[in-house]
C-alpha cells in the first residue's frame, strides 16, 4: 500500500507566497487536498508556517490572519 502524500511546510508558505503565481496556484491546490483529507500534513509544519508568516516575512503577517489559516488547514489529516 503506497504512503499518503505528505504536506511540507514549504509548500504552505508557497500557497500564501504572491511572488510566483504558478508555484502559488499548485500548492494551493495541494493544500486543498489536505484541507479534504487526502493529503497528511504535522503538527511540525504547521508550526513551521505559523513561524515563517510571523517571523520572516517582511512585512509580517498579522496573528490574527495567521490562526484563521491554521484553522483551515488544521482540518487536515496530522501525523
């Protein structure tokens, strides 16, 4: 039996990510696929996300935006 695809944190940051629209419409369609439960994601990414959007991007994202999206994509199945 083939393991479940997994979501990586680069490829959230990516979904959320303006500066290359091609790269950004696939992961989001592979964060889609997590939010329906196709896809297996961690505890560990989403932290990791959570971290990137309010740490290193520049300018920050706002925590309030930041819980809105891990509310979606906690939807996912976590490993």
């Amino acid at each position: 039996m083939p393991a479940p695809d997994f979501l990586d944190t680069n490829v959230v940051v990516s979904a959320y990510d303006e500066t290359d629209p091609a790269k950004q419409n696939i992961a989001q369609d592979i964060v889609r696929r997590a939010v329906a439960g196709e896809v297996v994601t961690s505890t560990q990414v989403l932290a990791e996300f959570a971290a990137t959007l309010l740490h290193k991007l520049s300018p920050a994202a706002r925590p309030a935006d930041v819980l809105a999206i891990l509310a979606r994509v906690y939807r996912a199945r976590l490993i």
